[in-house]
C-alpha cells in the first residue's frame, strides 16, 4: 500500500492504511462469518488471483499457483459495503517465475516443543513428503529445535541479529506461547512488530505432531519458504481450534487452509 486510508463502517471504524487492524469474525458452530477471510479484519485489504484469496494488509509478497486477473478489496462481506468509505492507492510487482531464484537456498526451520513439557526438546526429523518437496525444489535445510521454555528468548535475540528462521514449526499447545498466555516466558507478540511478521501457513511438518507452520515474512528465504508450503499445502483436521487461537493473538494467515 503507498497511500490512502479507507475504513467498513463510516462513523464507526476508524480509517486505516489496508493493514489487519480491527474487529474480526471468529466462526462458530452456530455463526458463520461472511468475510472471504475469517479471522482477518474487515479494514484488512486482501486480494485473489483464481481461486486463490490472501491478505495483502499494509504490505505483502504473495507466491500463487493459480494465473489470472488480480482483484483487490476491502475483507467486508459483500452485502455490507455500502457503508464504507476511502481509497487506497497500491503498488505492485509481478515475477512471473521465482522457482529457479530459490533452488539452492538453505531453509532454517525452527521447531518448538509443547508447553506442557516446557523443559522438553522435540525431535527434529522432518515428515518425508516435506523431505521430497525440499529435493524437488533443490532446497537444503537446517533444523534446530527449543524447548518451549528456551524459545521466545532464541527468537528474540534471532530478530535482533537479522537470522529469523525462515520457517517455524510450534507443537499445537505452543501457538498459545505466541500470546504468553500459558508460560511464564514473554509470548512472542509482546514485542512491537512480531504479529505483523508471523503467518500462519500449515499443519504437520514433522513426523511426531501435530505441528502449526508459521512463516516469518522477514527472513531471508521467505518466497523459497513460501513455495515449499504451497507445494505441500496440509489443512490441520483441528483447525478449528487453531483458528481459534490465531484469532485470539492477532496474527496473519499466509494460505489457502485459512479460506
């Protein structure tokens, strides 16, 4: 986004700059949410190319499989644009084949163990359809793993020496880390600008999960992490309760298991 500001409801919201900022929909069993990406708020400028819907927000680097027209717009259902107001300017750069700028690239993938044994360290032996992916995209890959007591402060002193890992793999019960919510460690979106770089991307990454796959949009091998998790795309049977506490804690979704 270079400039603009716009806002879902005139009177209401206040405007904002197209950035996942807001009130969002949390579905339930009795409510649906009529928004092309629950979880994401209304102000949040999103966009589809095909069949593909994502969330642009403030800024973004999208890597789609699918090829056509691109449409962006407000995440506001459908029939409720009437009371919106506001226009956003928007800048875009089209690379029409990345997959050969990524081969060779070494992936460091980060692995958090749960916090019900927050001591504890979880294996680090990737799931083998990941492993054939890796191979078909010339990808190399380092894997180190914390235990959930030790991983907010690694992560920490990771961004402030640029050496974010470029994947990062939580045990379903550790999302709630993120928020502090159940250790005793500082969650990780208690540091100004960590919710805007954390997105949520897939399920099962290693052999022994359940895992919860996030992408750090900052490291240095974001678009070869990003393809790696299109090419083996893995909707968590409980994403229910991992849509839950994404929403809870406010951070981005990166792929198709959140439309």
């Amino acid at each position: 986004m270079v400039d603009g500001a716009w806002t879902t409801w005139v009177g209401e919201f206040r405007q904002t700059g197209g950035e996942d900022y807001g009130i969002a929909c949390m579905p339930q069993a009795d409510i649906a949410c009529g928004e092309p990406i629950p979880l994401v708020s209304q102000n949040a400028l999103i966009g589809r190319v095909g069949d593909h819907v994502f969330l642009v927000g403030a800024a973004n680097t999208i890597v789609t499989q699918d090829a056509g027209e691109l449409f962006l717009r407000s995440n506001d259902v459908s029939d409720g644009m009437y009371d919106n107001s506001g226009l956003l300017k928007v800048s875009i750069t089209v690379e029409e084949d990345i997959t050969s700028q990524l081969s060779g690239r070494t992936l460091r993938i980060w692995r958090v163990g749960s916090i019900e044994a927050p001591d504890d360290v979880p294996s680090s032996e990737l799931n083998a359809s990941y492993l054939d992916q890796l191979e078909t995209h010339d990808l190399r890959y380092d894997v180190q793993a914390f235990s959930a007591a030790d991983f907010p402060a690694a992560f920490f002193d990771a961004l402030d020496r640029n050496a974010e890992p470029d994947i990062l793999v939580a045990h379903y019960s550790s999302i709630q880390n993120f928020a502090g919510s159940r250790s005793s460690s500082p969650g990780l979106i208690t540091r100004p600008g960590v919710r805007e770089i954390l997105q949520f991307a897939s399920g099962f990454f290693f052999t022994d999960g359940p895992d919860n796959v996030f992408l750090v949009r900052t490291a240095a091998n974001y678009l070869a992490a990003r393809e790696l998790i299109l090419s083996n795309r893995v909707c968590p049977a409980y994403w229910q309760f991992a849509s839950e506490m994404i929403g809870s804690t406010m951070l981005t979704c990166a792929s198709r298991c959140c439309v």
